[in-house]
C-alpha cells in the first residue's frame, strides 16, 4: 500500500468513524446504516449481535427515549492488512440524559470499538463491529440551576444546527 492510499484510506476509515457517532447522536438511522457493508456483521454483547441493519433498528429504538446523547471519539488506531482490509481499534465515551424515576440520570460509558474494514468496489466500510466497555457511570442529572446556560443546547435532527445548512449559510 503507497504512503498516499493508506492516507487517504485512513481518512475515509475515520470518517466512517464519525458518521456512526453523528448518526447516533442525532438518530439518523439512514447515516447510521451508510457506515456498514451490506453483510456486516456486529457484536454488542448481550445486547446486541447479528447483523448491521438489525443493529441499527436496536440501537435507534434504544436511544430515542433519551432526552439526549453525546458521543465522542478518541485515539483510533487503523492498521492495514493489506490495500483492502484494515483492523481498528477507536476509542469512544458517550453521554446518555436518561428520564428514570425520580427524575433524569447522566449515564457515561467508555470504552472501545475493535473493528475490520474492507475496501469494496472502492469503498471502506465497516464489515464487523465488536463493542468493548471499560468502565460506566450512572449518576443524577447534573446540570446548572434550571438548565440554564448561555449556550444554546443541541438538539436531535433535524432540529439541532448542524443539521440546518441554509440557515448556516445565510448567518
């Protein structure tokens, strides 16, 4: 593999990355499914494990209740096995606002998705996720007083701005 197709391999890699956390994120199961090849395979232990489509149908069920998610990528390590197949290992952290009884919970999870990407027809995407966890905390909700904040607070598409390119462009 030359220098430059393993740089942009590894771009597409991560961008495949990214996309899977913005799909969660903003309950975009149509972006969420895009990341994956049509026969790949996931594993989410007791939760989850079969095959993408069945995966995303879960995970979108799963997190729609939530008043809110946030998912964030750390160090992603890509080793390519040969110009079409490559094994990851990315780190993640994400934040769930769950409603419970008695009010509502921030529960954070870490941990690490150990991954095989294939190049098809020119294209990388995920053939088979695994989800490992390594540690999740489950607390009360802990915001400022009231919610309040001089920021505006995200939103699930289409609602939230990322999601609003016209109004970008005229800002």
């Amino acid at each position: 593999m030359d220098p430059l197709d393993r740089l942009v391999s590894w771009q597409a890699i991560y961008d495949l990355c990214c996309d899977y956390m913005r799909a969660q994120d903003r309950l975009d199961p149509a972006l969420h499914i895009s990341v994956f090849h049509e026969d790949a395979t996931t594993d989410y232990g007791a939760g989850w494990q079969g095959d993408a489509p069945g995966f995303v149908a879960f995970a979108q069920a799963v997190l729609t209740p939530h008043k809110a998610n946030h998912h964030m990528i750390g160090q992603v390590r890509i080793d390519f096995e040969s110009a079409d197949v490559a094994f990851g290992e990315v780190y993640f952290q994400a934040h769930h606002r769950i409603a419970a009884d008695g009010g509502e919970r921030d529960m954070f999870v870490a941990g690490r998705y150990v991954d095989r990407y294939e190049r098809r027809g020119g294209s990388w995407k995920i053939a088979h996720r695994s989800e490992l966890v390594d540690w999740v905390r489950d607390e009360p909700a802990a915001d400022l007083p009231g919610g309040e904040t001089m920021f505006p607070w995200g939103a699930r598409a289409p609602h939230d701005l990322s999601c609003r390119r016209e109004e970008m462009r005229n800002r």
